[in-house]
C-alpha cells in the first residue's frame, strides 16, 4: 500500500430536495453570486426559477451557454464578469461541462492573463474564487474532485486543468435533477463514470480496499445504468449512479494505489478534440481497444480479475481467455446501453488525424505508467483498431 | 436512497514516515500543545522521542497515563492542563482511548463546568480546540470522526460523547506503528473495526454503494488480521486494517441508508462499564447472540447476504440454515484470531448486573431502530445466553 494525503474541502448534500440548503452554503462566501449553466435544461426542469427564488437576495450575473466539452471562449467570458462585478462565489449549475468551466473561470478570475495560460501551464494559477456545485448530471464527478478539462478548438487541444483550490466548496446531488436527462446522455455520463473507475482499477499493485471500492462503483453502474434508461425517474436507480458519478475522481478509489495512467481518458481527449464527440461515447470505443492492446501475460489476470468481480465470469482455467471475456463483457454493456462500437458509429470520418492524435495523447498524461506502458505505436494501433467493425 | 450530508474535516496523511508533516499542521493552529498519551508504548518505539524533537520549537505540557476506556478523571486534568498552559492544539498520540479522551478535552477546555457534564449532556458543548490525531493502533476509528466513549467507573456509565467540532483537523497514520502492537489488542481492535461496520451494515434499507463500501471492509478485516497476527510487521496487513478501521466510523459505509441502532455496541458498553473488560472482546462475545436474537424472516436474508459476501458461503436454498450459518462463519473467525467465545472468557463473573445492563443500554442508543427492534427482555436475553457456553 503506497503512502498518500487525503483530503476533501466539499459538504455535499445529497437528496431530493437539499438545493434549499443552497442558500446558507452561498453565504459563507458573500451575497455576490456568478450563476454559470449551460443550455436550457435547468430551466425546463424548473431548478433555475428555484435557485433565482432561493438567492433572491444575492447579486447575480449570469454565465450561460456553457457548451458540452466547454471551451476556454466561455471561460474567458466568465473571468470578465467576474471581475466586472466584482464576484464572490460561483454557483455552477449543471453537468461537468458547466462546472469544468467554472473552474477556470475561477483561476482565471483572479489572474491578470488569458486562461488558456493557466490550462497549458496549471501551475501558473494559484488564488480562486469559491465554486458552489449544483449537479444535474451523473458523469464526470468534477464536484469532487480539483480537475477540469479545457477545449480550444482552435488548437485541436482538449487538455486538463488541474488546480487544487479549485475543489468545490459544497455540492448539492439531487437524483431528481437527472430524471429528464435524455437516455444517450444518461449512456454517455454511465461510460465516462465507469471509464473514471477503470482507468484507476487497472494498475498491477492494487490494495485490497481500493479494489473493493472499484468494483462496488463499476458493478452499480453496469446494474443499475439499464434500469436508468428504462425507468428514467427511478430514484434509487439515478441517485446510486449520480453517488457513483461523485467517486469516480474523489481520489479514495486509488488511495494507497500508484499512479495511474488514464490512458483511455488521453486518448479520448484527442478524438475530443478533433471531431467534438461526446466524451462517454468516444471512451466506449476506446476502451476496449486499450484493454486488448494492453494484454500481457502479465496484465491478464488483472483483466480477468475484472471479469470476475463485476461481470460474474467464471473462470475457464486460461487466463488470457478470461481477460478476453472480461472485455467482450465491457463491450456487450456499452452495446446494451446504446454505445457506439467503433469510430464510424462515433461520427469520426476517416484516418487523417490519427498521427496527429496519437501524438497529442501523450501531452498530458505519464502514459507509460499505464499497466502496460503506451508508446506512440500502440495508442496509434488502438486509434485505428477503432475503425474497424 | 436516503439524504445525506457528508463533509470529512480531516487532512489524513496515511503510510510510513508521514509524521515529518507533524509541524506543518500543529503550525495551522499555534505553538503551544497539548501532547496526551497513555502508557510507555509510545516511547518504546521511538515516536515520543520523534514528536518531541519534531515539535522541539512548540511550548509542550503533556497529558500521560490515559487508560483503556478511557475516564473523566483524565479528561478532567487535561482540561485543566489546557486552561492552565493557554494550548492551541492538542496533539493526541495512541489508540482511540487516547484520542476519545482528548475530544472531551478539547471541549471542557473551553467549557466552564464539569467536563462530565457534556458526555451527560453533548448539547451542552460548545467550542473546542483543534486535535490532531497519531495514531498507533488500528481500532476505533476516532481519527475520522466526531464521537467519544467516556467512562465514569464511579457511575458505572460508559457513555458516547458526540460533538462536531470534535473532528479531528488532521489525522497520522502510520501502519508501521501497528507492528509492535500485541496479538490481543490487534484482535480486539479488528473485532472492533468489524463491529462498527456490521453496525451500520445491519439494516434492511441498505443501498448498493453503502454495501459494497462495508463488504470491502468486513473481507479486509476477515482477511488481514490472521496475516497481522502471523506476521505482526506485515506492511501490508497492518495498513489495511488501520485502513479499515479509519472507516469503521466515518459515516461514509453507511452514507444513503437510513440510521443504525448500533446495538451491540450499546449493550458492550455495559459490560465494559461494570467490568472495564476490553471493547472489542466484548463485542465478539455479543455479537452473534445478537445476530441470532435479531433472526426473523424479515432479517435472515439479509444476514445470509452477510455469509455469502464475506465468507463467501453458498446458498443451501434454506435463508435461515444459511443466517445460521453465516453467524456460525462469524464465530469461527473470532475463535481463529483468539477473541473470547462467552461471558466466562471474558472475566465477567457471574449474572449479579444483567438487568441493571439490560436497562442501560437504552440510555444512549436508539434500540428500536435496530434491523429487529430490541426490548428490554431482547438485552436481558443476550446477555444471559452469553453466560451459557
């Protein structure tokens, strides 16, 4: 078991109905409130009247339009209003992609520079204003964790934005929130959730805790995502994923584990990049790849280990055979929740990237950590495996 | 799934030689502290004498001899000492004795009256000075939580003493310290660890991430303490179970699901009351009788879950043959790790306070809300059972 810290600045207030505790958590911080959502959603849900009600005693400015794999454009904007008016507290309202944003409209807010600085060069940012999560999405479990991920499309960069004072302050989880999420993005937010778990859960020095951990989160999403999508106002189905959402990347599911590498996750950013897919869906073409790119003699248990504990697969007594199992398990989930298989079904043309995306993969992420370490070769080979059927 | 509000104040610096970052954190709070600890343990090992010089630029006044179930005397003279010396912080060095006695320090230090008083009354405290957390002993749990167990050997009370602010704001733990602990405190600490989560794990509302959560746990527990006790400075097995019993009371194994009676943790506290004997020798001898009081058919599934997760027991097809079974795999480990199988083993001489017990265990925990609500007569049983072999 490796040494680590850990630490976790957010309340998160979990429930139906906890978004009336909103108003005490704002105050901590002041009475001048940055409102950041996305599109309309909020509002057809009824939530953005009801946070308008609740601090209708605050000052707000709002920051709307914050898109899907949101752009640094949006960021920049929020810097500026929050400095125009002199901010106190950001309240995001959304999925990861709003709150991804505001992470960096909080760094940039207190940094006399563009925000894409801060994005290339995390560590020039340093103070942040406080950021409040309001989360209407089980995906990317940004409201716990101090990480966010940055697109400039005029680059072809998707990159990672990693910043401790970033960490939220307080969370609010309500699984009532998520009932009207559409069944592709519900799909998409299952895959990003159960990406955020393997990326961690593949490594060869894994504790037993943590183990136990992974395999509890990856199990709820692959039982309870069907339910989701067949009965979408399920409670307990929505609140075990919108929970599980919030431990993909709180740091306890690898403690006392190595580094990982998050291979599928920098590979993904790359087709992110260049074709703007959905982050879940491009990771569901991805994974599968990596994992029979990475089977060794040496990972295969690790895989067929997996097999075991979240698909029930019974052991055949050859292991490379059960770690092939265990992936064509992975795949006929992504198949029942609606996933696409390969890149044609993802919306990504033809080869022409591929050089340039296998390139980029290695920018941001130590992928030679990975249980088995990428070179430039295999991420290229795992790219166009994927447009095969 | 039930509402929740989660929040960990605590820093955890978790492996071997993370105390270097003591002076940081004492740092946080000022100079002058509080050093409190029980016996010679700690020197034997060398950590009073690292603390000492780590701290050498502090003003330090010490608090020594805090005994297992730890008093009010103790905290008494530790308020005291804290009034007297104008501490800052108290940095607490042992089990979760030590630990237990510093929160009710840290608030009759600022509490102008008996200290007793507050474990009466815990609405009564208020303020409380900061307590960071050296842990040599994997057990209670008290480094991330805020609760206490304090006895009046004058009153014959062993009572909790809950309050928020008691939360340790930083927490060592260092598995290497473990090594030298002998083989019946690492079994009474693991039977310990165990009872705290099959206290929350008891219940017939559970949800899906709150189960994985304590399975993980109780398997860790079942699992590593043989190999502690085999090998007392095994890394590996030592840091899983300090792990362990970090989250025996941290509130997030049963996050989700609604509130516990913690039973058996009510009627051990009278046994250790009247007979000071050790808390988790206690709880492995109430526990199965307990378990087997608490079998109806309504609880048999869930107690047969328990066998088939744990001790991985196949189904008979029969759920209370199966319950049975799983109480009787409980047994059998408690017997494997050396912990006492009746109230003879256990030193309690004979049946002169059973009903005196059986009406205190009421005082402080919330019996009817166990998985089969418990009456008086339901104590007095156990209790009585306990005497038979």
């Amino acid at each position: 078991m490796q040494n680590f810290v850990w630490e976790t600045p957010a309340r998160v207030h979990f429930g139906k109905g906890v978004i009336e505790e909103l108003p005490e958590e704002v105050a901590r911080f002041g009475r001048r409130v940055l409102l950041a959502y996305g599109g309309g959603s909020i509002k057809r849900i009824g939530l953005y009247d009801k946070i308008r009600e609740l601090l209708k005693d605050c000052e707000i400015v709002e920051l709307t339009g914050i898109e899907p794999n949101p752009r640094v454009e949006s960021a920049r904007e929020g810097a500026k209003l929050c400095r125009e008016h002199d901010v106190d507290v950001i309240v995001s309202v959304g999925g990861g992609s709003v709150l991804d944003c505001s992470k960096l409209v909080a760094a940039a807010a207190k940094y006399d520079g563009d925000a894409w600085d801060l994005v290339e060069k995390n560590e020039l940012a340093g103070e942040c204003l406080p950021i409040i999560a309001v989360m209407t999405l089980a995906a990317t479990g940004s409201e716990l964790d101090a990480g966010a991920v940055i697109s400039n499309l005029g680059k072809k960069r998707k990159l990672p934005f990693m910043h401790g004072p970033t960490f939220p302050k307080a969370a609010f989880l309500d699984p009532t929130y998520s009932f009207t999420v559409p069944a592709w993005h519900t799909a998409c937010g299952a895959s990003d959730i159960l990406s955020h778990v393997m990326e961690q859960y593949f490594v060869l020095d894994a504790n037993p805790i943590a183990d136990g951990f992974c395999e509890t989160m990856m199990r709820v999403v692959v039982e309870e995502t069907p339910v989701a999508l067949t009965e979408p106002d399920n409670y307990d189905a929505r609140a075990a994923l919108m929970w599980a959402s919030s431990w993909g990347c709180n740091g306890l599911l690898s403690l006392g584990n190595g580094p990982s590498a998050w291979a599928c996750h920098a590979i993904e950013h790359e087709i992110s990049a260049y074709y703007d897919v959905t982050h879940g869906a491009g990771l569901a073409v991805v994974t599968p790849r990596w994992l029979r790119r990475s089977m060794t003699a040496e990972t295969a248990p690790r895989i067929a280990h997996f097999g075991a504990r979240v698909f029930d697969l019974a052991p055949t007594g050859d292991v490379m055979e059960d770690a092939e199992r265990a992936v064509r398990a992975l795949e006929a989930f992504y198949a029942k929740i609606g996933m696409p298989a390969d890149m044609e079904a993802l919306g990504v043309p033809d080869t022409e990237n591929v050089d340039a995306m296998a390139e980029g993969a290695f920018t941001a992420f130590p992928l030679h950590l990975a249980m088995k370490p990428l070179e430039r070769e295999d991420v290229k080979a795992i790219l166009l495996d994927a447009f095969r059927k």
